[in-house]
C-alpha cells in the first residue's frame, strides 16, 4: 500500500504536531509526502498551507509571523490561514491580486495536538471518553519518526499473538497462544475485545498497585480508520490505562508516531515518569521489529501468509481497501 498514491487518505484527519510546540515560528512538517508549513495564528487558532511560496517557490516554514500571517523569508511576500497573499512589500500601495494563493489546508487543535486534513474530512477526530472524563487525567508520551508502514503500526497494536516474542522482557508471558477475541464493526471501522494474562514485574507493579506476578489486562481496541486506535486497558484493581495512538503518514517509508495516554489513579499519585518508561520499553520493543519490516504493505491476502489471531489486522487491510475501491469508483462515475 503506497499511501502517497492513494487519495482517498487525505480526507482523515492526522496529528502533526503538539500545540505546545507551534510557537513564535512556523513549523516545516510533511503529510503523506506533502510539504506543510505550520503557524500559530492566535492562542488556540493555527494555520497551515503548502510549504512553497508560489512567486519564487521559497519553503514558507523558513519564514516567521507577523500579525498572524505568515511571511515569506525571500521577499517578504505575506500570506493569511486561507493562504491568500495579502501584502507585497515592493508594491506597498497596490493590493495583491486574488489569484496569488498558496493551498491551504484544514487543521484544528484537539487533545493538545494539531491535527490537519489534506482534503474534506470523511469523519471527525475521535471523542476520546476519557478526554471528558474529571476523573482521568492525560500524559503526552511519544511523537516521533519511525521508519514503518501506518498499517505495521496499527495491526501490530491490536495483535494478541506478538507478546510472548516482542514483548518477553516486559509483559508477554512464555505462553505463545493468543487470547481469544471478538469484533463489531462500526462506521469508523471496528471494536475487538480480549482478556490478555500478562507478566507484572517490577516497575509496572509500581505503576499499577497490583503486587501479584502476573495480572489480566481487559482490553478494548478501537480501530479508526485508516490508522488510529484506542485501547483501553482495565485491570482487576479498577486502574484503566487507555492509550492512543495514530500513525500520521510523512511518506511511503515513514510514520509519525504519535501517543498519549489517559489514566484514573491520579489520587494515588502515580510516577508520571515511570508510567512513561513502561510504555517507552514497550513501544521500543515494538519498533525495533516494525522497523524490520517492508514498508510497502500488501493489503491483498495472497502476499503474506496468515493465521487466525491475524484477524485485526487482514479486517484492517479489507477495510482500507473497500475503501480504496468506493474512492475510485466515485472518481470513475
């Protein structure tokens, strides 16, 4: 799957960046192999358009801000959030013409991260319950480039049978058999349900509250299409650990790892750091595999073999490609 070459993966929504850092200067990012340049506009409101000045193609992230718009670094030329060019400096008396315009782009601020849409989105940003939620507070973990497939990244997040391998020295058990799961589809893309025995050692002990050797995780994934996903974890003790987590595509070979988490134990005063370590020993261990793999990822079901427990992961891969399908099928019509 070349995600580059499929338009209809533009009309999500994706994480780009952490509010907290889109400051006092533009921001260069890159959205499914589209260069973007993004700026503050006011406390809460961002901007974000095609990083090229159309007069002499300059990268407007190079630039800064001024007034809330974005200024151009080569000559000056100065662009609004609906990327309409409103000031020339060498023409200070005559207005620019309407058809200077750079594309502009839809993005909103949601869960403390800028999420942008490179076309007319087909669903909203997910409601996380736990965002509304007074007793559950939220930790901003990891936003990073790995060098991996979105759709690794996603079926690899809802696969029970990787634990006792990947996961051996935090909580898969030697125990290689995947707990059983069920599934229902929804309008953004599916529900799986399992109870999953894992290994408790040390520092989650700490984190948890749970002193036993092992304990059960009751978990709740919720697939968004085409790579997002919650999973709620609850654990005998009532503690819930949900995390979320998008893969925002740069380009074929690249994902921009993005998760954070919300928990319900802040009146024990958990470690926030070793909540963050745990989770950081186990994304690693997810990535040094990920990595391994082809980035190209096959969404036909002949290229790879598959067993049952594969089941996120070939729905993931039917969906997508419906998907795919309706697109051109609508272009074609």
């Amino acid at each position: 799957m070349l995600a580059t070459q499929h338009n209809s993966l533009r009309r999500f929504w994706y994480p780009v960046a952490r509010v907290m850092d889109v400051s006092d200067a533009p921001l260069a990012v890159t959205l499914l192999g589209e260069p973007l340049a993004l700026w503050r506009i006011g406390e809460n409101e961002f901007g974000v358009v095609r990083d090229k000045c159309p007069h002499r193609s300059a990268k407007l992230s190079n630039g800064w801000i001024d007034q809330g718009n974005l200024v151009c670094p080569y000559h000056g030329w100065t662009y609004n959030s609906n990327g309409s060019c409103v000031r020339i400096p060498q023409m200070p008396r005559k207005k620019p013409s309407n058809k200077i315009v750079v594309q502009n782009y839809q993005c909103k601020s949601k869960y403390g991260y800028i999420w942008v849409s490179l076309d007319e989105p087909l669903h909203d940003i997910p409601n996380f319950p736990e965002a509304e939620n007074p007793l559950f507070y939220q930790i901003h973990e990891f936003m990073e480039v790995w060098n991996c497939s979105g759709l690794r990244i996603l079926e690899n997040g809802l696969d029970n049978s990787h634990f006792s391998f990947v996961h051996r020295k935090t909580f898969g058990l030697e125990n290689p058999a995947p707990a059983p799961a069920r599934y229902e589809d929804t309008d953004t893309g599916f529900n799986m349900y399992s109870n999953v025995i894992v290994n408790n050692p040390g520092l989650q002990k700490n984190n948890l509250g749970i002193e036993s050797k092992e304990t059960t995780r009751y978990m709740e994934h919720n697939w968004f299409i085409p790579f997002g996903r919650r999973m709620k974890i609850q654990y005998p003790n009532g503690l819930i650990h949900t995390i979320i987590t998008w893969a925002t595509p740069i380009n074929e070979r690249q994902s921009l790892f993005v998760q954070f988490a919300f928990r319900n134990d802040e009146d024990c005063h958990p470690n926030v750091e070793d909540i963050i370590a745990w989770d950081r020993a186990v994304t690693n261990e997810d990535r040094c595999v990920l990595e391994t793999t082809d980035w190209n990822t096959p969404l036909t079901s002949n290229e790879e073999f598959h067993m049952a427990s594969d089941m996120p992961g070939i729905k993931m891969r039917r969906k997508i490609s419906a998907m795919f399908s309706q697109f051109d099928n609508e272009n074609r019509a």
